[in-house]
C-alpha cells in the first residue's frame, strides 16, 4: 500500500514574483466559461434553501459572483420558487446554478427548474466518481440537450476523473472538487485535503478545458486565493459564512499582482506554492482574515 504525502492550504504559501500590474485594481477577476454563469469575482454561495438566503444569493450576483441553489429538503416546486426568488431581472447571463440529485425524481427536477429557466445545473453527490453519477449525467444531458452547463461533484483525485469521462455518454462542462464524505461526516477518513486534491484533480480538467469549482473548507481569504491559484474557476462558500465579498475581492485581486499576473488564467500559469513551517507561518501571520467584524 502506498503513501502519498499530502497539504492543506495552512501548508504553503504563494511565491511572490516580480510584477508589470500597476495596482490590485488594474487585474480582472471575471470569469466567462462556458457552461458556467459570467461573474467578476469567481465566488459562488451554496447551501441557499430559504427566502432570506435566497435574498443572499441575490447579493452575490449584484457584487459579480454567483450561487448555487441547494436541493436538500425541497419539493420540485420549492425548488423552482428558490430559483425564482433568487434570480435577479435583467441579470439573464447570472442566473443562479441549480443542484440536482440522483435519481428519477432528481431529473424531474431539472426539467422543471429548465423550464423555469435555469441554465447551468450542478449533479451533486457525495462522491461523484460512481457509474450511478454516470448514468444520472448521462440522462440528464440527454434530457437537457446541448445547449446548458452541467458541473459534477464531488470528486477529489485526477484519475476518477478521468474514469468518470470514459464511460459517460455526452459532455460535461466542470467538475466540483471538495470533501467527498457525507453531510453529517459519514466515512470522513476516505477523503483528501482541499487543496491537495484541486491539484491532484487539475490536468485532467485543465487540459480539457473544463471548469474546475472548489468546493468548501474556505475559512479565510488566504484559502479562497490558494484555491483560485491550484486551479479552480471559482470557490464556494457557506451562504452563511462570516468571510465578505470585498475582503475575498481585494485579496484574490492583491494575489494576483503581486505574481504578476492580470486575470484568473494567467494566475493559474504563474502562480507557485511553497510549502512552509509552522514557524514561518506564524512569523508571516494573517494580517486579514476577511471576517467581518
């Protein structure tokens, strides 16, 4: 049996580089995939369930990011009313994502939240890297055509990736990276670290040209910039988290310059790690958690 050694985002740090961009403010944030609903800052709520997180996501979109509507305890007409108060007018290309299950019901589902007009739907899973994920990404690009975004999650290593592309029939646009035990932390010893798993699940996405979207464990803005350097297109966090959008902005944007580089693509070409003590940890300290007081 081997072993692999493994980091977190506590482990390392981004290589400072030296740098052409002016100022944070002269880099660009936006994201524009296909597949994946048009923001300025790659970040998207997820866990909206109720009218008031609804209100949340809304907020997200207006500041550029985005939001994925959770399925957990929703009737297929609770579903389409949360995506319905979540949508803003006049925001057509920023509609919120929809989660989607597995299972008959769970295609019901999407054609409903189709028809209500949702554009990009996320099959979610514990561990996506199942023929039943599949199968169920297989019937729902049939059902959907090819003309709407579908994102897998969650898996956490490049090979099941790769796996889950052999056997099933028709695009996906993305995949969702992130812890693959259950909600209430069933089986959590099967798992990798985020961050090692975003780089372990990176080439075989990148060199597809599909949407990499990390999926949780964002505690702090220094996590949600390491997330975005290993790769991701976008970070999920918590719709009731503590952490702001301007304080995730303003960070992922001084990351960014002070590498060198003046959008998310160049970010994922220039961006390096090192892996630090605990030592040097303390002694560079985080002189913003992003927290809102």
């Amino acid at each position: 049996m081997g072993m692999t050694h493994l980091i977190t985002f506590s482990d390392v740090s981004i290589v400072p580089k030296f740098s052409s961009v002016p100022s944070p403010d002269s880099v660009s944030l936006a994201t524009n995939r296909v597949g994946l609903p048009y923001t300025t800052i790659p970040v998207m709520a997820t866990n909206v369930v109720s009218a008031s997180e609804c209100r949340t996501a809304k907020d997200f979109i207006r500041y550029g990011g985005q939001a994925y509507l959770s399925k957990i305890g929703s009737s297929i007409e609770e579903s389409v009313s949360s995506f319905e108060n979540a949508t803003l007018p006049g925001f057509d290309l920023r509609s919120p994502a929809v989660s989607i299950g597995l299972g008959y019901l769970e295609l019901e589902r999407a054609e409903a939240l189709r028809d209500a007009g949702a554009t990009t739907f996320i099959v979610d899973s514990n561990n996506g890297a199942t023929m039943t994920t599949v199968n169920q990404v297989t019937q729902l690009r049939q059902i959907l055509g090819k003309d709407f975004g579908i994102i897998v999650g969650n898996f956490s290593t490049g090979n099941s990736i790769e796996e889950f592309l052999e056997r099933v029939v028709g695009p996906v646009d993305g995949f969702k990276i992130g812890n693959i035990c259950g909600p209430l932390g069933e089986n959590e010893w099967v798992n990798l670290p985020q961050l090692s798993a975003l780089i372990d699940c990176r080439h075989a996405i990148h060199s597809r040209g599909l949407i990499m979207i990390a999926d949780g464990n964002i505690n702090s803005v220094s996590d949600f910039c390491k997330s975005i350097a290993a790769g991701a297109h976008m970070a999920t966090i918590d719709v009731k988290s503590s952490l702001s959008l301007p304080c995730l902005e303003k960070g992922l944007r001084g990351s960014l310059s002070m590498v060198g580089a003046y959008n998310i693509e160049e970010y994922h070409r220039l961006a390096e790690f090192v892996v630090v003590s605990q030592a040097s940890s303390l002694e560079a300290g985080a002189h913003n958690s992003g927290k809102k007081l």
